[in-house]
C-alpha cells in the first residue's frame, strides 16, 4: 500500500504542490480535490460503514463539466486496489456509489483543452492529456498554431 501511495504523489506533482480545494464535507464523508491548472487529482474518504450515494461538484477542482476519472486506487477494510476503474463526470457532477469505510483517488483522466488567443490572431492550444498506456505517464505539451496552416508541437514536460 505504501509503495504504492508513494509511486502515485511522485507520478503527480500535483498532490505536493497544487492547490487543495474542499468539495464536500459530511459526516463521516469528504472529499477534495488537488489542482494546478494542468492536472487535476480528487480524494474521496467514506469513514461510515455503510456505503454511501454521492454528488460531488468535481467543477469546483477545475474538472470540466464533462470529463472521465480514472480510480488510481481505492482502499477498504481488506486491503487495496488499483483497479483503474474510471467514473463519469456530467455537468460538472460526480455521481457514484462509495462503499463503506472505502478511500479512493481518482484521477482526470480525458484532456482538456484552453485557448489562448493573442493579439496577432494566433491560438496557442495548452494540451494535457493522461494516457492509460506508456508505463501511464501523463503527456504535457503545447501545440502552436501561426496562422499559416502549420502546426508546431513542443514538449513541455513536467
């Protein structure tokens, strides 16, 4: 379990230097969510025995009002799971099932996409997207548009 945790906050950075946002706060349930503006990781925790029916405005933690999650792990009484389950998102909304005495980390899983127009009349497109393949590293980079029908990827790492 350990290793695990620790593979996961150095795969995303997001989880020692991004900004912490409370989703919801019930008893015996939160949720919140760690993001930087390139990548988004939500923490779920269900301390109750039973498992519990939720809906968590994900909107809040820069997740787009459409959008998948994917589970990086999920922790019960027995022990854990890296399932990589992913969890629909609609109109911003996360609507799942937690089950009890259950903590999960989910994961924005789709890219996104923001436009940046200047002056000029260029876009640059800022793209992030998460692969589920290559040993699941995320993937950053920028796509520069000028104009002229060409396009221009860089490698903007992490």
């Amino acid at each position: 379990f350990h290793r695990e945790m620790i593979r996961i906050r150095k795969e995303h950075p997001v989880l020692r230097y991004g900004s912490t946002r409370f989703l919801t706060m019930e008893e015996q349930f939160i949720s919140y969510g760690r993001f930087d503006g390139r990548e988004t990781i939500l923490v779920l925790m269900n301390n109750a025995q039973e498992e519990r029916k939720v809906e968590i405005p994900v909107w809040m933690a820069e997740v787009p009002e459409e959008a998948e999650l994917e589970c990086l792990m999920e922790t019960s009484e027995t022990g854990y799971s890296t399932n990589n389950d992913r969890y629909p998102v609609r109109n911003g909304i996360l609507s799942l099932t937690v089950p009890g005495v259950c903590g999960m980390v989910l994961h924005l899983f789709l890219y996104w996409v923001r436009c940046i127009l200047s002056r000029q009349n260029h876009a640059s497109i800022l793209v992030k997207m998460t692969l589920n393949c290559l040993k699941r590293y995320p993937c950053y980079g920028m796509i520069e548009h000028n104009g002229s029908g060409q396009e221009k990827w860089e490698n903007t790492g992490r």
